[in-house]
C-alpha cells in the first residue's frame, strides 16, 4: 500500500468526489486530498480504525480538505485530539463518554474541515 500513488488531476477534474479510507498511507491521502480540492473534488473520508483515525486527526492540512468523514464514536474523539487512546481511556470514556462530548468532538473536528 505504500506504493499507491495520490490520484492524477487528469482523473480527478472529470469527478465530483474522492473517496478514501485510511488504509492507505496518510502522505498519499493528504496529497490526493489536497489535489481533489484543487480540482474542485469533494473529499469523503472513512478512517477505518482509532489509531488511522487519529493519524489522520494530526494532519490538519489532510482535515482541511475533507468535505465529510464518516467516523464512529471512538475514531471521532481520535481525530478531534490526534491522539490514539490507551484501554483505559477508553474504558472510561465509554463509561464516561455522553452527548455533550461527542458532540464538542464534532465541533472540534468540522471546525478543522472545509
């Protein structure tokens, strides 16, 4: 996967979406995703695990270009604060965790999007 290239604009100014997940590496993402932009792409992210969750949290110029992300709760508190949790975090959050957060991780994530 290290060796897929970011998309060419000869194939991104005939599209109306990029769509990408994290399983690739974030380099190419943030270079795809900037690219789409510039060819007047909307950019659609599924960041597939907590840990490429929070990779892809930490690229604020990667976030930047993203028009929507479709994380779950947990990839969502990972891409809010670019951070992957330990069990224990988790265990509590789970606990611990109630509307109020997840919705100032979403401020906090749309804030950082197009």
């Amino acid at each position: 996967l290290s060796r897929i290239p970011p998309p060419g604009p000869e194939a991104l100014r005939h599209a109306d979406y990029l769509i990408a997940d994290a399983n690739v590496p974030i380099d190419v993402l943030s270079k795809s995703a900037s690219l789409a932009v510039e060819c007047g792409c909307r950019v659609l992210f599924e960041p597939t695990s907590v840990a490429k969750a929070a990779a892809a949290g930490r690229d604020r110029s990667f976030v930047s270009n993203l028009t929507y992300a479709f994380p779950n709760a947990d990839e969502l508190m990972a891409m809010a604060d670019g951070w992957t949790d330990t069990e224990e975090d988790v265990e509590y959050a789970r606990g611990e965790r109630d509307r109020r957060t997840v919705r100032r991780a979403a401020a906090v994530l749309l804030r950082r999007m197009r």
